[in-house]
C-alpha cells in the first residue's frame, strides 16, 4: 500500500495532464479549451508540488528567532518558487486567451469551433 | 603564384550588367557596355594565351567557399579552349544580337543583354573553374542566368519551355550537388588534374560509379545527353541568338566541356575503365549521336533540326572523353570549338533567314540560296563542316576522335562516326538543295540581304571554321591546346 | 483533427504511465531534488537577508530574475489584452445611470462599501507581511485588484473608481519596471543586477537584502494590481456601439412596462 | 504523511475537472472551474506549499473566474445556449 | 585624460570588463524600454517611438560587442543577484549565443521601422502597446537566447509568447482565430517544456544548465530521463512547428501584420531550435537518451521537409506558401543537429543564420508587394516586377537563396548540411535535401514567373509603398549576397569555436 501512496500523486497528475490535454486539443467549445488549459497547468503544479514534498519536513517558513534552520526540517521552497511563477504565467495566458475570444465573438458571433470555421469558409467564398 | 587575369575575365561581363541595366533607355549606351565588356574580356582570355602554350597554368584562388576550398580559377588548356571559344563568339554574338533584336524590334532587350552578359561570365568561370565547387558555382549560375533568356517571349509557351528547362536543370542541379560534395568529401581539397583525382580516394568501384552517375546526370542535363534533352527543343522559344547562345556558346558547350572535366579530370580515363563506365558512357553517347541525327531527321522546322544536330554532336565530345585514349581526347575537346564556329553559324544563318523572310520551316527555303548567297554559303559551309567534310574543322575532331576509338580498342564506334557523318549528310543536305536548287526559276533573282550586322558575323564564322579546318592552330592554338590537355590526360605528355 | 488529438493524448498517456514509477518517491528526503541545491536555499535565507519565509527568498531573491521577468510576464499579458480589445468606452470616475445597468442595487453596494476598505488593507498586509508568513508581492497585488474590481463589479462595467484604465496601464507598467529599478542601481553601481546587498542604504547586507526584497515586492503588487484591473477592464468593458443598443433597447423596455 | 488525504484530494480534483469540461452550460461549468482552482488551492496546502496554496486561491479562484465569467457575459447571446 | 594615464593594455580590459558587466543589458535594454513605452507614449507617441528605436540600436551594438568579446576571450557569465549558480540564475553566451544574440537583435532593430510605421495603419491607437509588445518579443528572445538556466528560460518563452499572440493577434479579423489557436498550442508546448524539465529537476535537483550537464550522467539511464527530454523536444518541436505540430503556424504567419512578420518569421523558429541545440548538445552531451532523441527526430525533421515543401506547393497564398516553407527549411537545421557531425550542424547554425535573412526578406517583400496592391497571393503580385524592379529583385534573389543557388548564402548552408550527410552515409537524408531544392524551385518559380513573366492586372489599386517598408527588403537581399560570398569568413569565425577541435579544417 504505501508502495501505491508512494507514487500516486503521479498517477493523479497523469490523469489530470490527459484530461486537461484532451479538452485543449479536442474540444469544440473555444472557451473550454481555456478551461482545460488550466486544468493542464494545475496539473503540472501539483507534478511539482509533489516532488517537493519531504516527509518529516514543514511548510518552508521557518518560525520566528530560528536563525539556522536544518534542510530536513523544510520542504523544498524552489519548486513552490517555480509554481507561483506558473501559476501568474498561467493566469496571464488566460486573461489574453479571453480576450482573444471576446474579439473574436465580436466578429465571428460563435465560440464553436466546428462554425466558427464554417463561417470563415463562407466568407472566404 | 596569384595571376588575376582569369579572374577579370570572369568579372569584366559580371561588372557591365550593372551599366546595361541602367543604360535601359538609351539602346547605343547599352550596347556600347556589351562591346566594351566583350573585348575586353576576349583580352584577358587572350593574354592568357601564351602562358598557357609555353605550359604554364596561370590561377589565382580567392575567398574560401567552404573549409579547405576556394574559390579557385586556373587557366589550364583544356580551359582556355572553351573560354577562347566563349569569349570570341561573344563578341559575334553581341553584333548580330543587335542587328537582330533592333531588326525584329524585339522586347525587353536590356534584360536580354544583361543575362547574356551573366551567361558569358558563366561560362568563362566554368571553364576557368579549378576545382568541382567553383565549377559547380558558376554552373548555376549560368542556370539561373539562361533562364531569362529561354523565357524571353514571355508568351505562353515560352513560359511551358521555361518550366522545361527549369525542371530539367534544377533536378540535375540536386544531382550535380550531391556529386560535387561527395567528390570533396572524398578528396579534400582536391583541384580538376588531368587523368583524374579520384583514384587515390579509396572509394569501392560500386561507390565509385553511382558517384560518375549522379555526375553525369546532374551535368549530362546541360550537354543534352540522349535521354535528358528533352529541355533543348523546348527552349526552341527563344530567339534566334538565344538560341545560338545556348547550342555554340553557353549552355549546351559547358554541359560537354563538363562531362570532358568529369571524365578526364576528375575520374581519368585509367579509372573510368577500371570500374567499367567508360564502355557505357560511350554507348550511351553513340546511342545519342545516332538517335539524335535520326530525331533531326524527322524534323521539318530549321530550329528543331539544328537543335537535334546539337544533341547528336554534343555526344561526339562526350565519346571523345569517355573513349580515353590521346587521341580520342584531343578530338573532343577540338570539337567544343569546331562545332561552337559551325553551329553558330548554322543559327545565325537561320536567324537570318527568319528576319528577311519569317521562313521557319525548311520547306520554305527554296530558292533562297540566290536571294541570301552570303547566308546560305555560310550555311553550307558550316553544315558540310558538321557532317566532317575534309578540310573543315568538323573533319579535324572526327578524325581525331576515330584515330582515338581505334587505339582505344573500341572500332565499333568508328563505325557510329561513319554512319553518324551519313546521317548528318542526310539531314543537311535537303536544306542546301532547297534552297539552291528548288524554287520558280523563271523569278528574277535579286540580291536580298538583310542588315550588315545580321550577315556579317554568320560569314566570319564560317570563314573561321574553314580556317580551322585547315590550320587547326589558326589564331587560338585550340588544336595544340587539345592536345596539350589530352596528352597530360593520360600520361603522355 | 480530432483522432489526431487522441493520438496525442494516448502518447502521451503512454509516455507519463511509463515513466511515472521511475520517479524519486514522494516525500523522499534523499531524492536528489531536495538535497542539491535546496539545502542551501532553507538553511542560508535567514541568515542571507534575515527573512524567515523561504518561499520568499528564493522568489525575490535567490531567483529574483525569473520573478522580474514574472513580473514583465503579467505585464505583457495586460499589454496583450489592451491590444487586442482596445479602450472602447471611456471611464467615468462616478457613476452614471446607465453604469448601473447591471449589478446596480442597494444591497450590494452596501455590502461593497463595507468589504472593501477590508481587502485593500488585508493586500496591504500580505504585501509587508510576506517576508515573515505566507504571502508577497502576488498574492497583495491580486488582492488588490481584486478589491477594486469588486467595486468595478457592484457599481457597473465603466466604473473608474480606483484607477482607471489609462492609469491601469501605466500603473502595470510601473510596477514592473519598480522592480526593474531595484536591480538597475545596483547595476548601475557596478555591481551585479539584481545584487540588493549593494544597495546604497545604511544598513548590514543581510538587511539590505531584505529591503531589497520589499521593494521589489512592492513593485510586484503595484504590476499584478494594476494588469488585473486591466485586463478586467478589456474583458469587460463594452464597445460603444454595443452599448449605445443596450441603453436604448433597455430604455424602450422600462416605456413598455408603464 | 498523511497519503490517503491527498490521493482522495486528487480524485475529487480530478472529478470537479471532468465535471468543469462537461458541464452542459457554460456559466456552471466556469463556476466548476472556480470551485476546481480552490480545490487545488487547499491541496497545494495539504502539500505544504501556503504561498503556492494562496496564491492560486487569490489569482486562479478569483481573478481568473471573473475574468472567464466577464468573457462569458460577452460572448453569451447564443454561447451559452449552444456550449458544450 | 584618465584614459591617458592607462596603459593601451590595460583600457582594453576595462572595456572588455565593461562589457561583461553590460552583457545582461543585450535582454534589459529591450525589457525596460517596453516597461517606459506606455507611459511615454501617453505623452508622445512619437518620443515613444524614437525611444523604443533608440533602445534597438543600441541593442544591436551591444550584442556586437559581446559578440566580439566571446569570440575573443571566450564564453561570458553572468550571475544575478550575486548569486553563483547553480544557486542563483546565470546568463552565458558561448559561441553559438555569440552568434544568435546579434542576429535577434538584428532582426528586432530591422523591422522595427516597418513594424511602428505599419502599426498606425494596421491598428488604433492602443497608447503604444504594438511597440511595447514588440520590445518584449525582442527581449523575450533575447532572454532565450543567453540564458544558462532551464526554468528562466520558460519565464522568457512565455513572454515572447504572449506578445507573439497579441503581436499575430492585431493583424486582420482572421487573426485572432488564428492566435487563439495558436496561443493554445503555444502553452501546450510551453507547460509541456515546464513538466519535462519537472522531470530532469525531480532527477537531478538543479535547473542550472551546466550543472544539469554535470549531474545528468548519474541518472541518464532513468525511464524519467527520457520522459523529460521526450517532453521538452515535443515542446520545442511545436514552437518550431516541425511537421505534425506545425498546425498552427501557417494561419499566424498568414493574418499577422505584415510590420511584425518579418522578425517573427526570421527570428521565433530559430530561437526554438537554438533552445533545442542546448538541451542536446549542452545539457545532455549527446549522451544516452539524447543521441536516440537525434536519430528519431532526424527522421521526424525529413518528414517535415517533404511535408512543408509539398505542403507549399498548393497554396495561392504567398505568406501561407512562406509560412510552409519556413515548416521545410526549420528541419534542414534539425536534420543538421540530428546527422550531428562538424560539417552537418555547422551547416545547420550556419542555416538558422541563412535561413533568417532569407525567410525574412521574402517577408520584407511581400509587405510591400502588400503594401501596393492590398494583396498576397500569386495572381496579385503578377507583372510588378516592372513597378517595383528593385523589391521584385530583392524577393528573387531571396527566393533562389532558399532554392540553394550559389553564391547565394542558402546554398553553402545546403553545401555543408549534404556535406555532412554525405559524411555520415545518411543517403536518405541527402536525397531529401535534394528533393526539396526542387520542390522549392517549383513553388517559387510560381512567384518569380509572375512578378516578371505576366502582365498587372489594370484595374487592381496601386499605392506607394513606403521606403521603411522596401529597404529592410533591399538590405536583407543585400545581406543574402554578402553572407553567401563571404560565408566562410562566417563560418571561420564561430565555428572552429562551437565544434572544437575535431571541426572542419
């Protein structure tokens, strides 16, 4: 059992990463697939999140007055320091992925993939 | 030892496109350039000239093109055949250009002129050429560069044969390449040296002949070998000295003087016939010689036949190289300037016939021999010459090259030479009858010549190949020259 | 298109499920991720620039240059936005009739003035307070925003109260390049970019450092507020002539009620 | 530590996921959305990573769930009814 | 009068200190220029304008010192924050970053003129976002070119990235299909670099790369080794739209503005494929999983070859044809890596050079093609070679560049690339090299026939094109010319430096 524990935040984050993958690259809906991207991103911080983890150890802020603290006693801060960035990284893809869409409803009227690009044939007829 | 000479002969016609394009609007300027930059290059090939006799090899290497090799032009005999022959008739060329672009008031002239000019220089730097990549350099550059002209109608099918061309030289290009780079790959740094530089490369025999193949195709394009010519009738489209250009001057003479270089100085004639190619290079250019006068034959309009002439002739050089004997050798590289003075003469007198007359097809021509006596004397002269009629230049290589087939054990081929002469004879001699001999007799004859710089320079080239014909050294030393180069070939010098 | 997305979703399934158990365990201390460099980050940061949130250290400082170009990421996505959706309407500082069009209504705006001035000084607080606990430039900056776009939210889409979007820009802009400053004096002192223990300030390294690390927070939350409350302008504000139809149809709704 | 948690933790995760990409009205599922990045957010903290933890909370719970439904009032004339 | 006092020797090494100190400034300059841009630009448009340039240049002269200085003294580092790595973050420019920096600079400096100048035409007044957009990509690539560490060069990724898609983004209303698009495959490729390096990060507990390089040996034979690289190539592979993942590509270089087309087609692919070279090369030494990754993606860059350059001959439009062209000719430079000796990835470098001046000439051209008749496609650029004989000149000239004809510099590119293959025994890829030259003859003689061949169409509308939008065209021509005659001063000058001893001699 511990063997399976060991291990199975990768199997989670695998199946996150397929989930998010696949609602990126297949779904109609152009909104969704922004929605996914995200779901994809988490899953690549909880990927880090996880190898940062350190049994025995705490969340990297070491308490107040302790001046030499012992790196078996804390989490790996790096990744953490990684992911914020992946997370502000993420968030800022989707502000212009949004944005994105907004003009393109404004021109196009539809955020279905399969009309919009019906509409773009039609018009390029 | 850095001379530049060949070097300035390369540039001086590189250096007057500039002055041609500008000189768009005023037609003497520009032509005044093309003149200016013909004779002086026809000096600098021809200052060459003694050093060369007296056995030197005047070369300078300039920039690096890649690591170990430059951009390298050597004056070596061989060479300054085909530039002696590439510089003289640019000048002819040029003068009956003029008359004949102003008589038929042709269009875009001035691009005609430049790309003449790049194609002149090509041909220079390919003959002056030292080792593959520098050969392979000016090459394209004349492929690029002949473009233009093919297309010069800009009709429709002018634009058809243009893409012929194209299709044709481009995938030979690949194939030139892949050779060129296999050749310095397996001798680095390696320069053209007579009797070949690949024998010591260590290369299998099997490697050896792909290598000759991809060779041959990617050069063989150009010299219009029997089953890649199917581009040269084509580009039948283009003017008249285009087309003169292209047979006499250029394109079709680099691609024969191309496969004397990959067969005499990049393989040898010792390797050649170690690893058994020379017996099918030469079947194939029997098979050319006799396919293509058969072709020529069958053909009723006077481009299309002279153009078939080509390809049948052209195969006499590559023969010669393939052959690999002195003689053999020394023929085939003597032909590169009999047939460039013969066959120019034949276009320039079809190009005249074409100004007067509109005539394109053979049947036309008769009695014209009376209206046009200096055009289509110098036609029958340079046609007799072709088929190798003693005392013409033609005979000079053919019974060079016989000599070379019967030394080099291969006899057969003497015979191809024999039934090629009938053949050409065959194909010749209706066009002479016609015109002389056909027609109303009862018309009153008048002489009816066109513009002195459209029959001028068809008699001169025809006096020149007579001259040749009788004193192969006269003026150029071509005949001492070939034999220079085939002597050192094959280790007889 | 879609069989080809199952294809890559399948290779890739393939590829993690594969590889997956060759990974360090988790929760290994003797993985190689927890003991190369991140020894040094945990047991050097207090002494380093006497600030105990490790997090912390290694984003402001230790890695202080990923997190400028963090920073300079945010901002090109509020640039970003401003290019492709533009300033449509322009914004007024107080509200208008038609502002409250959609959110307006007592309750909530009683509620807003309430909650507010709260979040603003709670940002404060992540702000200053994230050398020592969780917290820092990010989480201030956004809490900030999202203070903001809260009033933005109850008073109506063209609301400007706060900072407008001209200012939004220039804020965003600021902010990054506050942090950009940081490391340029030092740069400019001959020191490295970025060295905050080359600031002139008279104090011990360590504490330079620490400074260092505020000011550089503070442009962090200064470019987060300020390209959030961007980009929520871009997303929500309304084309003109989109909202000259709303106004009238909505206006021809309330005459066909009375 | 305290496995079993964070792989439950996961699998809710991963439900609330599938839940968001397949919900049949756009809004709900952008609702599912926040209500993923706060899950995420409090496993970031059963993991140890608070300021990790906060931040997705404060940016990808928040901001960017305004952000999708802003986008969503703009784009929702016919959208939202069609959305899936 | 101090300079006086010191030794010529010894004013030397200040200057050659100077620079060290000033390398980071090649990414800076851009980066703080864009940080003030919007807010100058709120007062003067203009100023803003002469400021962004101003930053460029000095850019470009920048990179050229540093350039100079590691050919001469060898690789430059830079540690941020006084941090050594791999504690901290490190920039280091060996002879390949030595090579590329100036380039990106170039191209940046190159068409920024065109880019502000098409800016007003192409979209309103957004208080100088186009340009600040702009001086991000430049420093964003920048960032990617001379950085040493993995992770802070995803950080400079994403901002290229996302100012590539506003930068695509304002182009027609097609365009912002086409940048959706591609902003969703452009992070799937950017997390998909993020997890690999998750990966090597879990396996070797640094992102620094040359301490990477270091520990990597230890763990190469891990199943997680393989699945990092496997993921940061297929994240690269997508940013340099190699050929099953080059989906995206054809529509952004379609509908993008013309201003910005010609640094993003010169420069985006390149910087990826440059960023591919270091993980191959430089983290993994070629070694174990590396060398495997090579001989497959050798494969896979032939593929993309053929299929690029078949894929152009059926496009009618020039910028989609280019676009495909560009998917061809990125896998010339990775089948050089892949075929991996001197000769083979000189001739690879030496193409991303090339192939850069080449590409974006083309681009150069068409936008004043584009820029005279409001139309890109074959039929609308029919007989203007006799308007505009001098851009027609330059797109020729460029177009046979990409062909291969010498002394043209794609040609000697080509020459060392079939050089290598030839070397190496990799017949196939050497008949591939061929095949598309010809393919590439085919579609652009298309171009080529009718800019000269065919007569213009009367009624289409004629405008003058504007000079800042002809003489990159011309200059990039110019350079065509200049980098093919003069290649192996080129070549001599980085290139012993990057394949060492056992390079061509």
């Amino acid at each position: 059992m511990s063997a399976f524990y060991e291990i199975a935040n990768y199997w989670g984050v695998a199946i996150l990463l397929l989930v998010g993958l696949h609602g990126m690259l297949a779904r109609p809906n152009l909104m969704r697939k922004l929605m996914a991207m995200n779901i994809f991103q988490v899953a690549v911080i909880l990927f880090y999140l996880s190898f940062a983890e350190k049994t025995g150890a705490s969340t990297p802020v070491a308490p107040h007055g302790l001046l030499h603290p012992l790196a078996a006693d804390f989490i790996n801060p790096l990744p953490h320091a990684l992911m914020l960035t992946a997370i502000v990284v993420g968030v800022g893809t989707t502000g212009v992925g949004l944005a994105l869409l907004v003009s393109i409803y404004r021109r196009y009227e539809t955020l279905e993939e399969p009309e919009l690009l019906e509409k773009m044939r039609r018009e390029n007829a | 030892m850095n001379d530049t000479r060949p070097l300035w002969a390369v540039l001086v016609s590189l250096a007057a496109v500039g002055p041609i394009l500008l000189s768009d609007k005023r037609p003497n300027l520009r032509e005044a350039w093309s003149f200016i930059a013909a004779a002086l290059k026809f000096g600098f090939v021809v200052s060459l000239l003694p050093a060369v006799l007296a056995g030197g090899t005047p070369e300078c290497k300039l920039l690096d093109l890649a690591p170990g090799i430059a951009l390298h032009l050597r004056a070596d005999p061989a060479g300054m055949v085909f530039a002696l022959l590439a510089s003289t008739l640019w000048i002819v060329t040029t003068l009956y250009s003029i008359g004949y672009m102003r008589g038929g008031k042709s269009p875009h002239q001035t691009a005609y002129f430049a790309s003449f000019a790049v194609c002149v220089s090509s041909a220079i730097g390919i003959a002056f050429a030292a080792n593959p990549l520098t050969f392979l350099l000016f090459f394209e550059l004349l492929t690029v560069a002949t473009y233009p002209l093919v297309v010069h109608n800009r009709s429709e099918e002018a634009v058809r044969g243009g893409r012929k061309y194209l299709a044709y030289t481009f995938i030979a290009a690949q194939c030139l390449l892949v050779a060129v780079v296999w050749s310095t790959f397996l001798v680095p740094g390696a320069t053209f040296q007579a009797g070949g530089f690949l024998a010591a490369s260590g290369a299998t025999p099997a490697q050896l002949r792909i290598l000759l193949l991809l060779f041959m195709i990617g050069i063989g394009v150009k010299a219009a070998i029997m089953p890649l010519h199917g581009w040269l009738p084509a580009a039948m489209v283009a003017p008249t000295p285009v087309s003169a250009l292209l047979h006499a001057v250029a394109v079709v003479k680099a691609g024969a003087f191309g496969c004397v270089r990959v067969l005499v100085f990049i393989f040898g004639p010792s390797l050649l016939r170690e690893i058994g190619m020379d017996w099918l290079i030469a079947s194939v250019a029997a098979a050319t010689i006799v396919g293509g006068s058969l072709r020529a034959l069958g053909e009723d309009n006077l481009k299309r036949r002279l153009a078939y002439s080509t390809v049948s002739q052209l195969s006499y050089i590559v023969l010669g190289a393939a052959l690999g004997s002195p003689a053999a050798i020394a023929g085939a590289i003597f032909h590169i300037a009999a047939h460039g003075f013969m066959k120019i003469t034949l276009f320039f007198c079809a190009g005249s016939i074409y100004t007067r007359t509109h005539y394109t097809e053979i049947a036309q021509l008769a009695g014209l021999g009376k209206r046009m006596p200096i055009t289509m004397g110098a036609f029958t002269l340079a046609a007799l010459g072709l088929a190798g009629t003693p005392l013409l230049a033609g005979f000079v290589s053919k019974w060079n090259l016989a000599l070379g087939a019967i030394h080099s054990g291969n006899e057969v081929f003497v015979a191809i030479l024999v039934l090629s002469a009938f053949l050409n004879f065959a194909y010749f001699f209706p066009i002479v009858y016609t015109a002389f001999f056909e027609g109303d007799k009862g018309e009153t004859v008048r002489f009816d010549e066109t513009h002195v710089a459209v029959w001028l320079p068809p008699a001169l080239t025809a006096v020149a190949a007579l001259a040749l014909g009788m004193f192969p050294d006269f003026f150029w030393s071509f005949y001492t020259l070939a034999w220079t180069a085939a002597k050192a070939a094959t280790g007889l010098g | 298109m879609r069989s080809l997305s199952w294809i890559a979703v399948l290779f890739t399934g393939v590829v993690l499920f594969y590889t997956a158990p060759s990974l360090p365990p988790i929760g290994d201390p003797e993985s190689p991720a927890s003991s190369h460099v991140s020894p040094y980050y945990i047991e050097n940061s207090v002494s380093d620039m006497a600030t105990p949130n490790l997090v912390t250290t290694v984003v402001t400082d230790y890695r202080g240059y990923d997190t400028l170009g963090e920073t300079t990421v945010i901002m090109t996505a509020g640039l970003a936005c401003l290019l492709i959706l533009g300033f449509w309407t322009p914004m007024r500082r107080h509200p208008t009739e038609t502002d409250r069009l959609s959110f307006g209504s007592p309750v909530l705006d009683a509620a807003a003035r309430l909650l507010v001035p709260y979040i603003l000084l709670f940002a404060l607080y992540v702000l200053f307070h994230g050398h020592h606990s969780p917290g820092g430039g990010f989480q201030g900056g956004t809490l900030l925003a999202a203070g903001v776009i809260l009033v933005r939210l109850v008073r109506g889409r063209d609301c400007g109260w706060g900072v407008d979007r001209e200012q939004a820009v220039r804020l965003a802009c600021s902010g990054a390049f506050l942090y950009y400053a940081v490391g340029l004096i030092t740069m400019l002192m001959g020191h490295l970019f970025l060295d905050y223990s080359k600031l002139p300030l008279p104090l011990t390294a360590a504490m330079r450092r620490n400074m260092g690390i505020l000011g550089v927070e503070i442009g962090v939350t200064v470019a987060v507020a300020g390209t959030m409350i961007l980009i929520f302008d871009c997303l929500h504000a309304t084309p003109h002539e989109d909202r000259e139809a709303e106004v009238s149809a909505e206006r021809a709704g309330a005459e066909g009620h009375t | 530590m305290m496995q079993p948690l964070d792989t439950m933790f996961l699998a809710l995760l991963i439900v609330i996921a599938v839940a968001a990409l397949e919900a049949g009205d756009l809004l709900a599922a952008v609702i599912l959305f926040g209500a993923f990045s706060f899950f995420s957010a409090t496993f970031y903290a059963l993991v140890g990573a608070l300021d990790v933890a906060f931040t997705e909370a404060a940016l990808g719970a928040v901001i960017a769930t305004v952000f999708f439904v802003s986008a969503i009032r703009r784009s929702s004339k016919a959208a939202r009814k069609r959305a899936r | 009068m101090l300079l006086d006092a010191v030794p010529f020797q010894d004013t030397i090494g200040l200057a050659a200190q100077l620079i060290r100190r000033a390398m980071p400034a090649m990414v800076l300059i851009p980066l703080g220029a864009a940080m003030l841009s919007p807010i100058l630009a709120a007062r003067s448009p203009r100023a803003a304008r002469f400021f962004g340039g101003g930053a460029l240049l000095l850019n470009f002269f920048l990179s050229l010192l540093v350039s100079n200085l590691v050919w001469w003294q060898g690789p430059i580092h830079y540690h941020f924050g006084g941090w050594a790595p791999p504690i901290g973050i490190e920039y280091s420019v060996d002879a390949v970053g030595a090579m590329m920096a100036p380039l990106v600079a170039f191209f940046a400096l190159l068409s920024f003129a065109s880019a502000s100048r098409l800016e007003k035409e192409w979209t309103p007044s957004h208080g100088g976002a186009f340009q600040a957009l702009y001086l991000l990509l430049s420093a964003g690539l920048m960032g990617i070119v001379v950085t040493g560490d993995l992770f802070n060069l995803y950080v400079f990724l994403e901002i290229s990235s996302l100012s590539t898609y506003a930068l695509v983004a304002a182009g027609e209303d097609r365009a912002k299909v086409a940048a959706f698009r591609y902003l969703i495959i452009g992070s799937v490729a950017a997390t998909f670099w993020v997890f690999g390096l998750g990966y090597l990060y879990a396996l070797t507990g640094t992102l620094n790369m040359a301490d990477m390089a270091e520990r990597l040996p230890a763990v190469i034979g891990s199943r997680a080794a393989v699945a990092g690289l496997a993921f940061i190539v297929a994240g690269l592979a997508i940013k340099m739209a190699l050929f099953p993942l080059h989906g995206w590509q054809p529509d952004a270089y379609t509908y993008a503005p013309p201003g910005a087309m010609p640094f993003i087609s010169a420069i985006m692919a390149k910087v990826s494929a440059y960023a591919l070279f270091r993980v191959l090369y430089d983290v993994f030494l070629k070694a174990g999983p590396a060398g495997e990754a090579l001989e497959l993606l050798g494969w896979v860059a032939a593929l993309s070859i053929l299929a690029g350059s078949v894929l152009a001959l059926g496009q009618r439009d020039i910028r989609r044809m280019l676009a495909y062209s560009s998917v061809a000719q990125i896998g010339y430079v990775l089948l050089g890596f892949s075929i991996g000796n001197a000769f083979a990835v000189t001739g690879a470098l030496l193409h991303m050079v090339n192939h850069a001046v080449m590409k974006s000439c083309c681009f150069a051209a068409l936008g004043a093609f584009r820029a005279k008749t409001g139309r890109a496609d074959v039929d609308g650029v029919a007989g203007l070679a006799k308007e505009m004989p001098w851009t027609a000149a330059a797109f020729t000239i460029a177009a046979l560049g990409i062909i291969g004809i010498p002394p043209l510099c794609g040609f000697f590119s080509k020459y060392y690339l079939i050089r290598g293959a030839v070397q190496a025994s990799a017949w196939p890829f050497v008949a591939v090299f061929g095949v598309s030259s010809v393919l590439g003859t085919v579609y652009f003689f298309r171009i080529i026939e009718s800019l000269y061949l065919r007569s213009a169409d009367q009624g289409a509308k004629r405008e003058i094109a504007p000079l800042s939008v002809i003489a990159p065209a011309l200059l990039l021509a110019g350079l065509v010319l200049a980098l093919g005659v003069f290649s192996q001063d080129v070549v001599g000058n980085f290139v012993p430096i990057i394949v060492g001893a056992g390079g061509p001699s």
